[in-house]
C-alpha cells in the first residue's frame, strides 16, 4: 500500500506531465474546464490519464484530494 503524501507534482508525475512548478502553472492557465464537464472527460487527457483520474475519483482512491484540488485549479 502506497501511504506516501501526494502533492502536486507527484500527481503530475503519476500522470506523466512535466512536474516543475513553472509546468503545472503553464498547464493550468492554458486548460480551462467548464463546469458541466466532468475532470476525466477533459479533451487534454489521454486515454490512460483519464481512466487514472477516474479510478482515484471512483474508488476515492489517496490520489482523490490531490485530483480534486487540480479539478478546482482547473475551473478557474
């Protein structure tokens, strides 16, 4: 069982995106998600990073708060 702190840049690492600071602040400012559209429909993920956010969102995985909080920094 993985009981290691998720931040992040671990989430954007586990999702196999750049993980810098700069990275994750240019990713967010440039994918704007509407409100109707759920995070793992988004058209910026591929196939495998939108079946793990929905498996962390799904089965309330440890990744869940982490996938939250980039869901709401996305809806900016």
């Amino acid at each position: 069982m993985d009981t290691s702190s998720h931040t992040i840049q671990t989430l954007f690492d586990q999702l196999g995106l750049p993980s810098s600071e700069t990275a994750i602040e240019t990713f967010i400012k440039n994918n704007h998600l509407d409100r109707d559209i759920p995070l793992e429909r988004a058209a910026f993920w591929s196939a495998g990073q939108a079946q793990f956010i929905h498996e962390a969102l799904e089965e309330d995985a440890d990744w869940a708060e982490i996938v939250d909080q980039l869901d709401a920094q996305l809806r900016h």
